[in-house]
C-alpha cells in the first residue's frame, strides 16, 4: 500500500452529503488524517469564493490545505491565499465562444471571483451559482460584447436532454482551443485546453513537496476522471458516475453514507 501524503476532494457529491454538510464520520477521518501531517486539498469546478464551509469545517486554514477552483484552472494555499496556478480563457477567446454558441440559446455563467454574469436571472442554477458561492449577479445578454476579463471557465446550463443534444456541437466548437467536460448533468464546463483536476494536482504536490503516487483522490463525475485515474489511489464514490466507477481503485460508499471515512479508515488502520 502507498503511503498517503495528501488527501484530494471533489466536493458536491464527493465530500459534501446531499444536505449539503459533511458527515460526522468523514470530518473526524479528515480531521486525524491532518492532524498526522497529511495534507488535503479540495479540487472541484467551484469559482474560488465557493468554498468558505468546507474550509471552516475542516479547519484547512491552520493544517496548510490547498485548493484547485474552476476545475482545476486555479490552485490556492488556503494558509496564505497565495495563487499558486492560474489558467486562464483569453477575453478575445472567450467572447468568440459565446458567438458561437449563441444560437443554441444556452444559458452562460461566467465569474471573474467578486461578479457573477449569466443571460437568465431565474434559473435555479445561475441563482445557486451567485447565492452559494457570494458572488453579485449581473444580468446580461450580451457578453459576447461587453466581457471584460479573462474568465477561469465558462460555465453552462440546460436541461441535461438539450445538453446531450447540443454536446457534440459545441465540442466541434472547443477544438483544440477549449476543454469541455460534463461536471452534472446539468453542467457542460468550458476551460482553456488542458485545465482539468490532474493538471490541479501537479501544481498542487508541487507545492506541498508531493509525489502523485502518495495521493488518495475521491469523485464522482465525470470531470473527476482524470484525478481518479492519475492519483496513486483513485477512489469513486458509490453514487458516482459509472465511466467514473470503470477506472477506479476502489469504489466506496455514497456521499451520504461515510464513503470517504470508510476508505480512509481503511487505509490507516
């Protein structure tokens, strides 16, 4: 068995229970795990502000936690705040995007970490986006015109029947240019090319003077595919995706039954 150095999370679905906490059983495995040096890191598609619970929660502020936002577009020390990684979608790239895509009558959500801008001031998600994740919304229809910075990932929303049928165009679109991954149903997930929860975890040893080998990575979509399959153990939650479940070490419990305590409890017994 490897030894384990670092602990990284996605969090909706993987850490976070669907009543939106976390278990009592997975905070006090993650609490003994950092509490013996091991380092945990949330790497999740979440803008930078989304992650104000997890980080209380488990006190990653005083045990030197990491996180990897947008997907893995941007690695921060928790401890210091510092940007360790930024990669970005260039403004030009990005408002030629959403030309492209305008036909297909999507709904966008674009942030640049204090604002958030989407086409629709009703939907679910673009209000889960802003309220969840203490951005100000901004209605606007025109973005391919008026943004004015260079987002981390263009996040876009249909019913998941539209998404599916509109995927392989907007593939088409991203080329080679774009990243484009299913994070929900719900959610297809545009970054620059090469962005994606690995890449996160490079930066991320990096830092922490880690191998990859000694990681343990848990998720449960698809744009946890890349860290499940890279990371020294890869570990899918038992209410993940099954391409997810394929690929994995070790497929656990779900989010809301300790799947992650009962690994980790597991492994350091």
């Amino acid at each position: 068995m490897k030894e384990i150095k670092l602990i990284a999370l996605d969090c909706d679905g993987t850490l976070i229970a669907d009543n939106r906490t976390i278990t009592l059983a997975t905070k006090e495995a993650l609490m003994k795990a950092q509490e013996v040096g091991i380092k945990v890191a949330l790497v999740s598609g979440r803008p930078r502000t989304g992650f104000k619970f997890e980080i209380e929660e488990l006190d990653l502020q005083y045990h030197h936690g990491l996180i990897g936002a947008y997907n893995g577009g941007m690695v921060i020390d928790i401890e210091t705040d510092e940007v360790l990684y930024k990669q970005s979608i260039a403004q030009s790239d990005a408002k030629e995007f959403l030309r492209k895509i305008a036909h297909l009558n999507l709904i966008h959500i674009v942030d640049n970490g204090t604002d958030l801008y989407a086409n629709d001031a009703d939907n679910q998600y673009v209000i889960h986006e802003y309220r969840d994740h203490g951005l100000n919304f901004n209605l606007t229809h025109d973005l391919h015109d008026t943004l004015d910075f260079d987002p981390m990932k263009i996040l876009l929303t249909a019913d998941p029947k539209r998404i599916d049928e509109v995927n392989e165009e907007i593939l088409s679109i991203c080329g080679s240019q774009f990243g484009a991954i299913r994070s929900t149903p719900f959610y297809l997930e545009i970054t620059a090319f090469g962005v994606n929860k690995s890449s996160a975890l490079d930066h991320i040893c990096k830092s922490a003077g880690i191998e990859k080998e000694n990681v343990i990575a848990f998720g449960d979509q698809l744009n946890d595919m890349e860290m499940i399959r890279d990371a020294g153990i890869g570990v899918a939650m038992g209410n993940a995706h099954p391409d997810l479940k394929q690929i994995a070490d070790i497929v656990t419990d779900d989010n809301n039954s300790d799947g992650i305590a009962k690994v980790l409890e597991g492994i350091f017994q």
